[in-house]
C-alpha cells in the first residue's frame, strides 16, 4: 500500500521539468516533496516508538527501579502533554538550559540510577537496536502534537543560551571551514537535491523542529535531533559533539526559538 | 553572507521577542567554551579542528564580511601558499574527475583524506547529472563560458586548492590546502571543467 | 512477547476504515549483515482481523513488504463499540493480537 504510494509520489516528482538553478524561481519539486511529506506522515512507523515510549516511561527500570512517572520535563513532575513544545528551557534543579532528549537522560539518571557513560555509548538507533531514550523522546514528542513551539525566552540562562546557540551555529571552523550557516544559512539552497532550510529565519526555522523526531524510513530507525546534530557535525567535518550536552541544548535553543509560534505535528517521517 | 543585516532586517520585520535587541556583548567566547568542554576526538578527526586558523577567525570576526584590507592580505598569504603541480601540468583524466566529483566522502571522522571532492553536493557539473546541489553556481559550459587557455586552467585548479585565496570568506572548502584531495585527483577535477573533451564543454 | 501493533478504524456509514501499522523487522532473507553474513527471513506470513469474535479479513503476505508496515483495509458492516482484532503471525512462529473498539462515526 505504502509502495503503491512511493512509487507514485516518486512517479510525480521524476516527471516534474528540473528548472534552471536561478535563485528567483520557485523549484516546483519542493511542493511535491512536501506533498510526499503529508501522506506519509499517515501512519508514521514512529507512532510504534510513541506506543513503546510510553511503556518505558511508566516502566520500573534501572539500578533504582523507578517510573519516570515523576520526571519534571519543565511542566512539573509527571506533566508530558505540552512539555516538549516548550523545550528547551532552564532548570533550575541541575542549573541548566536543557533540551527533551538531555532532559530525559537527566531523569533516568538521577530517577532511575543509569549512568551518562552507559546512555552515551551507544545513544543512536541501529536497524536492530533503538536505544530507550530515542522511544522515550518520541513518545514525549507525541504529546505535544498540535501545540505551538513555545521554547521560553524567560530566564537569563535561556536568553544566554539562545545567543551561545546563534554563535555556535555561526561558527566556522573544521577541516572545510563549515558552520551551520554554510548549509542553512542562506534561502532556496540545496545540497544535491536535498533542500536546505534557512534556519536564521522563523518561517524556516520550523523545519528544524518539524519532523523531529523522525522515523527514517532507509534502514527503518528512528532517529531524534540528538542524532541529527551529531550526523551534521560529522558531514561539517569538525569532531564530535558530547551526546545530549549543553554545547547542543544551546543550538537547539537558538533553533527551536526561531520557529517559535508554528504548531509542532509530532513525530516526522523521513526517506 | 551578509548575516547581520539580514537578521536585523528580519528582526524589524517580525518583532520577535528574542530580536527585540540586539546582544549586550560578543557570545563566541562562551560558544568556543562550550564547544571545546563538550567536543571530543573522533577517527581523523582532533580536537584542534575547533581552533580558528587566520581565515576562520577572520570571516567569524567580520560575519564573512570583512574589509577591504583584511581580505586582500589574507587572500595573498593563502594564495602564496598553493602548491602549484612541480610538472607545470594542470590537466588530469576528466574520466576519473567525474568519479571524485561525485564521491562525497572524506575528511569527517569516519574517513580521511585524498578520496572526494563532494562536487556535486554543491555545484552542478556535468549535463548528465541532475542530482545536483545548488549551494555554488552552475559550473556546466565551465571552459566553454570561460575559455580553455592557461590562465583559465590556473584559476580552475587554484579554486580547487583553495577557494579562499580568490575570495576569502566563501563557503567552498580548501581541498588542497587541507589534503582532502591529493594532486593528481585536483589535476583531475582541472580537466572535467577545462578539457574541451569533457562532458562539461559540450 | 511481540511489539505492539498501533490499529486506527474510522467508521464512514457502515464501513469502518481500518489502518494496522505493525511493528516487525521484515527481513527478506536477502540481507547481509555488517559482517558480510546473511540476516534469516524473519517476516509476518498472515494476518487476520476478526469483528466481534468473526473473521472479516485474512491476507497471506511475503517477504516483499517492507520493516513496520501498514496495511489498510475496510470492513462492511460495523458499527461504533464493535470489537476489531487484528493477528498476525510470523514465520518464527511469532504471534500478536491487538484490539480496539471502534469508535463513533465521521
């Protein structure tokens, strides 16, 4: 059913004329990638990961043996609904700004007894493993689905660290000089026929947010913004960024707060 | 880029809460903090990547906009530092430049140097090829635009070795300079734009 | 235990929509692993969907379908707090039962 669909969204785009690379003309295939988008956000393969979030999160798992059913995700203990349209943001507990995937470590960790060494080990999702914090984010996610982006701007620690997150996204340095800028910084770019957003701006900085977390349907994983960050750095050919640290939570604070006012749908679907 | 006034124009414009006013002071030291605390080594991939050599901190000083006179200088010093084919020959096998075109590996921390160009992510090439990427112009007819004599051929492979001695602040990485590629695969690349045999040129 | 199915049925009139997205690897047999080495078929080989205790829909499938497939189809019929289960059973001889009662109309 869902190759029927493929092959036909496939059929429409592969017959759209490839237009010139002017940077005023439209490209009429983005409408159709986005239409593909649409369809097949319908029964998202994700929603298999909300269903097994959800179970991790009521759970009694660790050295401690505990729910996360008390986990303050910045709407108070054991609040998940709206939570993480309004990540990320500052904690006072841990004196922290931090984004829903770090925030779910941090709850695990100090609820439930794991440690960071062992959540970061191997925190990315392979064919045959998705590691508990990706379904436990898209589970999160979930909950916010129809909500407006509201990544408060309220505390000094969230304004510094949208500003620690533009810099860090503007800045240039690794082996091909790249910063997120290179990529996303500027409109009606693409890489191979990859668009790139523009995320300095707020009509575009949605599509950081949107999507995420995704299921990705080459090699059928579910992959959350934790994963997204740590493959750019790879392809910006600089080292790698600390799993679910405050270098990221910045960087997605600059990001989620420029797509702030548009609703977040939930979990995406990708190629 | 011209980042700065495009965001303050952006700022104007929609009246975002988190625009309003512009910082109170410089956050790249406090990124460059963070980063260098939560950043670690990875394959060919050191930490030293993170230090800022003079072109990188000049264009994330200037927002990739920077003077007249602080261009010209750095420009001169990292053309100075080409290294120009010791055989005087800048054309390679335009066959096996398609093929490094392509190939949009090397240098990120699961692979080294000397194995593509990452051409296409960015440029269109050659004709056949529509999966291409538009983050630099076109560089289809490159010759057949430009002309295929020796000064073209020195300023196509120069671009390759290192873009940033003819504009500093662009946004194409400095494949020579950094040993993403190796001598014959620039000489290569030389000739899909310059041989009037390419594919590029017809 | 398997992983649970996610099952959405809508009813329009007397026809309740159904969508069953099924969690399961789906390897084709076909695959190697990262070692070189030939993953086994491990794919569902029937599902049946039963209304209120009776079948309604039985499919034999191969291992051409994709990882966490969705299959749709529409029961004539129903109507709102009818029970729909859908089973399915792999070649491992995995099996998983999920319902949901069907709600009020579009």
């Amino acid at each position: 059913m869902k190759q029927a669909l493929v092959l036909g969204i496939v059929a429409a785009v592969a017959a759209a004329p490839w237009l010139p690379a002017a940077a005023q003309t439209p490209d009429p295939t983005a409408a159709e990638f986005d239409k593909f988008r649409e369809i097949m956000e319908q029964d998202n393969p994700a929603e298999l990961f909300e269903v097994k979030g959800e179970e991790l999160w009521r759970a009694r798992r660790g050295p401690k043996n505990a729910s996360l059913e008390q986990c303050d995700l910045g709407l108070g203990p054991g609040v998940v609904k709206g939570a993480y349209a309004q990540l990320p943001r500052y904690f006072a507990d841990i004196d922290r700004v931090m984004d829903a995937e770090a925030r779910i470590v941090h709850c695990m960790m100090t609820l439930q007894g794991f440690k960071y060494e062992e959540l970061a080990k191997q925190p990315f999702s392979s064919l045959t493993r998705t590691p508990e914090p990706v379904s436990l984010v898209t589970y999160v996610a979930a909950q916010s689905r129809g909500m407006k982006i509201a990544s408060p701007q309220n505390h000094p620690r969230e304004r510094d660290a949208y500003e620690t997150g533009k810099a860090i996204f503007h800045y240039r340095a690794g082996a091909f000089d790249f910063s997120c800028a290179s990529c996303h910084g500027a409109d009606d770019k693409r890489i191979r026929t990859q668009p790139l957003p523009n995320f300095t701006k707020p009509e575009q900085a949605v599509r950081a947010v949107q999507g995420w977390p995704g299921y990705r349907m080459t090699g059928g994983v579910m992959h959350s913004l934790q994963w997204r960050m740590n493959d750019c750095y790879r392809q910006q050919r600089f080292p790698e960024p600390g799993y679910a640290s405050e270098t990221l939570s910045a960087l997605l604070t600059y990001l989620t707060v420029n797509a702030n006012g548009h609703v977040y749908r939930g979990p995406g679907i990708k190629r | 880029m011209r980042r700065a006034s495009v965001v303050s124009l952006a700022c104007v414009a929609l009246l975002l809460a988190s625009c309003a006013a512009p910082p109170s002071r410089d956050y790249q030291p406090d990124a460059l903090a963070l980063m260098k605390r939560d950043f670690q080594a990875k394959g060919s991939a050191g930490m030293d990547r993170l230090n800022e050599d003079s072109v990188q901190a000049a264009c994330n000083k200037f927002q990739d906009d920077p003077p007249q006179e602080v261009a010209d200088k750095l420009q001169k010093e990292q053309f100075s530092a080409i290294k120009w084919p010791a055989d005087g020959k800048l054309l390679g096998d335009w066959k096996a430049g398609e093929r490094i075109a392509q190939n949009g590996q090397g240098m990120a921390w699961n692979d080294k140097g000397g194995v593509g160009g990452s051409c296409y992510n960015c440029h269109q090439v050659g004709p056949r090829e529509s999966s291409f990427g538009t983050v630099g112009p076109s560089l289809y007819q490159f010759a057949k635009k430009r002309g295929y004599g020796a000064d073209i051929q020195r300023y196509a492979y120069g671009k390759i070795y290192n873009a940033k001695a003819y504009n500093l602040c662009s946004q194409m990485p400095r494949f020579g300079h950094v040993r993403a590629l190796t001598e014959q695969q620039m000489k290569d690349l030389t000739a899909l734009l310059m041989d009037p045999a390419s594919p590029v040129n017809q | 235990m398997a992983d649970p199915m996610k099952i959405r049925a809508t009813l329009q009139g007397d026809v309740a929509d159904v969508r069953v997205l099924m969690a399961h690897p789906m390897e084709t047999g076909q695959r190697k692993d990262a070692a070189g080495k030939i993953v086994p078929m491990h794919f569902i080989q029937t599902i049946t969907a039963q209304l209120n205790g009776k079948t309604v829909f039985n499919a034999d499938v191969s291992q051409a379908v994709s990882r966490n497939p969705v299959f749709a189809f529409k029961v004539k019929g129903a109507k709102a707090g009818d029970k729909l289960s859908v089973t399915w059973q792999d070649n491992k001889g995995d099996k998983r039962t999920d319902e949901v009662v069907i709600g009020a109309g579009s």
